[in-house]
C-alpha cells in the first residue's frame, strides 16, 4: 500500500452539501500501513491540514483553498465482534465505514445506542471527531475506546482517560498537532432485534417528515445555544425557514438545513447565514454558533 495524493481536488466534489474552490491536494490512505509517511508528505505539500472523511459536515469557501485534506479509506471496512456479554457486546469498527452502514449492521445484530444516527450521513470517524448525536443519542455515549493516528504519536489507541467527548465535541486529554481518527471501539447493550428495529424505524420515519434528507445538504448548520433551545426554531421564528439566497437556502422541512439547490456558491451560503445569524441575535438575544465546519478556518 502506498498514500494516494490527487492534485488540487474539488471540494464540491468531495462534500454532501457541494459546494467550495480546490484545496491544494487530497492525500488518501488506504490504510493504517500507509500512515507513517503521511507527516512528511504533508510537511512537503503545505497547506492547513483538514481530515476528510465522507465530506457531510463541511461548509467549504469559493476559490482556491490553501488546505491538504486527509482521508482514511480502507478498501473494505468492517465492524466485527470482540466481546460479548450477557447485556452488552463490543464491537470493533473501521473508522471510514459510513455511519448509516454502521448503524444498519448494529440494529441487524440487536444492539441498541444509536438507532436514532440511522439516516446521518458521514463516517464512522467523522460520526467521532464530531461526536455525532441525533434524537438524544450520541456516539460518544457508548465509545469505549478510540485509534487514532497523531504525528506527534504514531498510531496508538485512547480508552475514556485519554479523550472526553460533549455536544457535538471530541478533545484529547493530550492534544495534537492533528489526527486522524482510524478505529473505534463501541460497547452497546443487548436489546435485541425486533427493538432496535422499531427504534430505527421509528428515527428514520422522523427524520423523512421533518428534514430534507435526499437534498445536498451539510444537515443541521447551527448548533443548538441552549438546554431546550432548537437552532431550528429559532431561524424559524426570525423567518428564514424557506428563505433563500441564489441557488441556497434553509430547508422549507426544516430551518436548520442549509442546502444547496443545484447551483448555489459558498458566497452565498455565508451571506446567508450571516444574515441569519444577526437576525436571530436581534430577535432572540441568541448567538447561533455553526455545527458545520468551515474551510479554512475563519
């Protein structure tokens, strides 16, 4: 195995919401072997380091993007059982296996924890990286251990000591440089079949009726401010559910969606937004904070 590097990738290509410039490379590893090189082949290719896993959470900017993205792809991951218990079972997962395959193969397996991320798109190690959540569930609920690989420190494995995860949050107790998030380890109780099933059911069924799920979408944009307080609710009531800009707009099925209808730009997605943002903290008192991750950084 060897790292893959693609000059000057496209990040409309390369996200769910499709939209952004060219970043200066894509280098891909197709596994954990190709690793160790990856510190120098970067060091060489310059650039703001960005991990790209299936590209679901991320709001790129128009142009050329002075960034390298990193993707881990192993050609065939997989979830396989390491433990089991009377009430509860460990399974062991590949960090590019997609989120959604994922919670399909525990929901078959009668594992319950995360039934409600049924529908979400994105990685396993994205899914981590961010702490992915939906109707009350979140992955850092049932992560018992996380790989990651670090230039710092090589490939190694995190059990709870060495991580801590929060709302739509992942932070080593020892930070890095950068990383790439390889494995994860999950323990989920034994609920069996015919339950998990009806709450997967029960998720998706949901999520159809209240948001754009087949739209070319980032999901929610804005995290939520408060306790009990929906991001959603609030452009709702500042009147930008359904509102538009150009080829974007905030999802008629649900104000937190920003989408992209065929032929938006990122200029105006984040004019958009900023438009939402100061019409909502005029409102409301509230400042929205994005859950989509802009690239770069502002």
């Amino acid at each position: 195995m060897a790292l893959t590097i693609i000059e000057s990738p496209s990040l409309a290509e390369l996200t769910t919401l499709r939209l952004g410039g060219n970043a200066v490379a894509l280098v891909r590893a197709s596994g954990s072997g190709d690793l160790d090189a990856l510190p120098e082949t970067l060091e060489k290719l310059g650039g703001t380091i960005h991990v790209l896993g299936r590209g679901s959470n991320i709001l790129a900017k128009d142009g050329a993007i002075a960034a390298t993205l990193v993707q881990f792809d192993e050609a065939e991951p997989a979830m396989t059982m390491e433990h089991e218990a009377k009430d509860t079972a460990v399974v062991h997962v590949s960090a590019s296996l997609s989120l959604p395959a994922l919670v399909r193969k525990l929901v078959a397996a009668g594992l319950s924890g995360l039934e409600g991320l049924l529908g979400v798109p994105g990685s396993v190690g994205g899914a981590v990286a961010m702490n992915a959540g939906a109707f009350g569930c979140e992955i850092g609920t049932v992560l018992e251990a996380v790989q990651i690989f670090s230039p710092e420190r090589g490939l190694e494995w995190l059990d709870r000591d060495g991580f801590a995860t929060a709302y739509r949050a992942f932070t080593l107790t020892r930070p890095v440089s950068w990383m790439v998030v390889t494995a994860a380890r999950l323990r989920l109780p034994k609920t069996g079949a015919e339950a998990t099933k009806a709450a997967a059911d029960e998720a998706i069924a949901k999520k159809k009726a209240a948001q754009p799920l087949s739209a070319w979408s980032a999901g929610c944009v804005y995290k939520n401010p408060a306790l009990g307080v929906a991001a959603g609710w609030l452009l709702d009531e500042a009147g930008f559910r359904g509102k538009t800009l150009g080829g974007v707009g905030f999802s008629e099925k649900h104000a937190n969606f920003l989408v992209n209808y065929g032929k938006g730009t990122s200029t105006e997605a984040f004019e958009l937004l900023a438009m939402a943002e100061e019409a909502v903290a005029e409102r409301s008192g509230y400042t929205l904070v994005k859950e989509v991750r802009v690239w770069p950084c502002s």
